[in-house]
C-alpha cells in the first residue's frame, strides 16, 4: 500500500536502549534483522547486494545492512504485507537511487519528493513485491526503519518500549517516537560509522487491525537480546504473547538461542542470543 506525505509524518521512531534498558522487561542488545518469504533466496540476495547496497553474508539467503540483516526464507507465493507494511533504507542520493532500482525491474510507488522538517522521501516495491521506502537521511545512512500500521501507535510504542526497552524521543525535531541503538558494550572498539550502522527507528502509522504476519511477505523481525532465559520469563511476566519457548540452535556456525512472540497486532518477532556480529 501507497503512503502519502500525510502518513509519512506518523513516523515513531524507536528510542535508545542503552538509556532506558534498566526499565524494560527484557534486557535488549539491539534490533538484529527483518525475515522476507520470497521465491528465490539467492537472487534476491544478489540483487539486494548490486543494487541496494548490502553486503553479502556467508549464506546467500542473508545479506546486512551495517549491523542489520535482512533474512530471505523460499515461498513460492507469500501473502502481501500487513502489520509490517515495509522497511526504510538510506541513501545519500535517493533520486539516483529510485531510478537504479525502476531500472533493475523495482516498481517506482511514489516519487522522490521533499517533505519539509524530515528529507527526501519515496516508495518502490523491488522486484520480489516488497515494499521499500527510499529515504535520503544523512544522520542515519543504510537501513534506516521498520514501518508498521496498526490501530493504535501509540499503545504500540508503548508496548514495544515496555518490552524491549527505547526512549522517547523526537524525529529532527518534530516526530514523537523511539529510537533503538546497540548498548555501548557491544560497539565498543568500532568506528563511529559502525555504530551508527546499529541504529534503526521503528515506525508506525494508524491503520484498521490487520491479518498477523506470518504467511506474509514480510513475516518477522528480531531482537538480539542478552538471556533468552530471561527474556522469556520477562516477557510472560509483562502478560505479551510468547509462541515458542527457547531453544538452543546452530545458526551460520553459532549456538544461538531462540524463541518468539507476538506483539498486540499480531507481528511474530523472534527472540535471538548469540555472540552479535561486528
């Protein structure tokens, strides 16, 4: 679905973790990846390589975005978006950068256009039906959001915030919302363009209550988080919806700890522990 200027203006950004972890339930290192069904993995790896900037990962299925990864999982016919309607990313030219993507068979949405107080902004849907938002951001080049529609964003600020942790706070200025970034612990030793690679917002615009995610395009997005344990016991504590308990499981060579859950709208988020990617 089109967003216009007007709802590009709900935007809630996600706050940082480091400032208000202590009050959340779960002890949150930082947002880890988004999972995409698509028909052919590798090619969309490839293309999310040559044309929208990302860097390969050792699975052709997987490709970051700084210290994000995008996960491609095979379906043959995955339904359209919902709750998670798209992602952001950032670029330093997006009027080139729109027209790289409608030439390498991207469907422009909506055209570049300049959205006063915010910065240059449009919407394409890349050849395998996801929806992305292209956004020139100079403070926060790469991926820059994840974009849900919900009944309530407020509520759902509040949810994610009670939960994971974020700080509330103002996007340049005027945009009331969160902002998560890696806790100081896991950048330590990185250049300041690495870290900065760990930030993304999380954004919301009303909408009526919509079909849960799984099945669809986009099906779920995760959270590093430091105990799975922990996270597990605190997210029952808090009364939110856990779906699968933890369970220890090799990923790309790692054990890594994983569990879900579902927020208030019916988007699945896995739970991840493992040794986070520098």
């Amino acid at each position: 679905m089109r967003f216009t200027a007007s709802l590009a203006v709900c935007f809630v950004l996600v706050g940082s973790l480091a400032a208000s972890a202590a009050d959340s339930a779960v002890r949150t290192i930082g947002f880890d990846d988004l999972h995409i069904r698509v028909p052919d993995p590798a090619k969309a790896g490839a293309w999310y390589v040559q044309h929208l900037g990302a860097t390969p990962t050792q699975s052709p299925h997987r490709v970051s975005f700084g210290r994000t990864l995008i996960i491609f999982t095979k379906d043959d016919n995955p339904g359209p978006s919902t709750v998670i309607d798209h992602f952001g990313l950032s670029f330093r030219d997006a009027e080139a950068k729109m027209k790289e993507i409608s030439d390498a068979g991207g469907k422009v949405l909506t055209p570049i256009r300049d959205t006063p107080g915010l910065f240059k902004l449009g919407f394409v849907e890349d050849p395998f039906r996801i929806q992305i938002e292209v956004v020139e951001d100079a403070e926060l080049l790469g991926f820059h959001h994840v974009h849900l529609r919900v009944p309530d964003p407020d509520a759902t600020l509040k949810w994610y915030q009670d939960i994971f942790g974020g700080e509330r706070s103002k996007l340049k200025g005027r945009i009331d919302g969160l902002r998560y970034h890696p806790i100081p612990e896991t950048t330590a030793g990185l250049p300041a363009t690495a870290k900065a690679a760990g930030d993304i917002w999380l954004l919301a615009a009303r909408a009526e209550k919509l079909e849960p995610t799984p099945g669809r395009v986009i099906y779920n997005m995760a959270f590093l988080v430091e105990d799975i344990n922990q996270t597990s016991v605190a997210i029952k504590s808090r009364g939110a919806k856990l779906t699968s308990e933890p369970r220890t499981t090799k990923v790309e060579g790692l054990d890594t700890g994983v569990a879900f859950a579902e927020d208030p709208n019916g988007v699945q988020i896995e739970l991840l522990q493992r040794q986070r990617r520098n």
